[in-house]
C-alpha cells in the first residue's frame, strides 16, 4: 500500500492527473468528434488530403485541450466530474447486461423461453432495481429525502403512501388475472 501511496503522490507532484489527462482526455474527444463527423474535411480520404486533414484535426484538438488545461477551474470540473461519468457508464453498461437476456428475440433451442410478458417485468424489475443502487451508492437518498420531507409535501406523505401501494397491489392483482393474449375471458363450456 506504501508503494501505491507514493507512486500516486509522484504523479499527481508531477501534474499527471492536473495536466496530462485531462489533455489527452480533451484530445481524444475532439479528435474523435471532428474524425467522426468530418467537419474539418474526410480524414480518411486517399493521399495527401487525408494527411492534411488528419494534421488540421490533430493541431485543433491539441489547442483545444492546451485551452482545457490552461484553466484551473475547468480542470477541477473535468477532475469532480470525471469519476461519476465513469460510475454513470458502468451502471449503464451493467444495466444492459443485467437486461440484455430479457430482451432477446432469437430463439435458440435448449434454452427455455421466457413469454413478452415476463421480459418487460423481468427488465423492469432490474431497472427499478439498478435506480435504487444508483441512489444509494451516490447518496442520493438524502436529495430525495429533503424534498420529501418540505413542509408542503409533509402533510400529503402518507395520502402519497397509500396510494402508491394500493396501486401495486391493484397492478399486481391485474397482471395476476388478466388473460394471455389468444384466450378468451370466459371459462370453458362443458359438453
């Protein structure tokens, strides 16, 4: 751990997390964005204009992120920001990977099959469940919960509370009863 401490010390002394990332990070970005979207020419063309062009894209994104890093308190924003984008796209991308066997249409035999409508509670369930970790991992909780507790909405909780749950219990009782799609509502007539 001793290691680890003074490796992070001697970067951050020599400006790697202040200087350094946050202009390749900047570079990455414009570079990408102006290659993608060819605003200053196709950098991909054949011979010398594509060279010129990838040149032009390189110098502007490079001045772009000298700009970045000229200024402290962009800095700091991109440093702040930085690891809750990160947190942002690993819950995304585990959200999709939590949800992506539900939403498979292929068919592949040996696996069992799973109805449309246990897909859409199955992903809905693991959404509502993903949005509660967010909440609490980033203490968000304590957002919510002020709000919720302004005098205003004080006096409407448990008239909130009530209903909220009687609409579960009726959206439970519904997709308890309500008939698959192809069967009739009514029962079967004896011969």
């Amino acid at each position: 751990m001793a290691f680890y401490d003074i490796y992070i010390t001697l970067l951050n002394n020599l400006g790697f997390f202040n200087v350094i990332l946050p202009f390749l990070l900047v570079y990455a970005v414009m570079y990408g964005i102006l290659s993608k979207y060819k605003i200053l020419g196709d950098p991909f063309a054949e011979g010398d204009k594509g060279k010129v062009t990838r040149s032009l894209i390189s110098i502007v994104s490079a001045a772009t992120g000298f700009f970045i890093v000229g200024s402290a308190n962009v800095v700091l924003s991109l440093i702040t920001l930085i690891p809750y984008i990160v947190l942002f796209l690993l819950t995304v991308f585990f959200l999709i990977l939590a949800i992506s066997p539900f939403l498979q249409r292929e068919e592949k035999s040996g696996e069992i099959q799973i109805s449309n409508r246990a897909r859409v509670i199955l992903s809905t369930t693991a959404i509502i469940i993903f949005t509660l970790i967010v909440i609490f991992i980033l203490n968000l909780y304590n957002y919510i919960n002020s709000a919720i507790t302004s005098p205003v909405l004080s006096s409407l909780q448990p008239f909130i509370e009530t209903i909220v749950i009687l609409a579960i219990m009726l959206g439970i009782a519904y997709w308890a009863v309500k008939p698959e799609k192809g069967q009739s509502s009514e029962p079967p007539k004896s011969k």
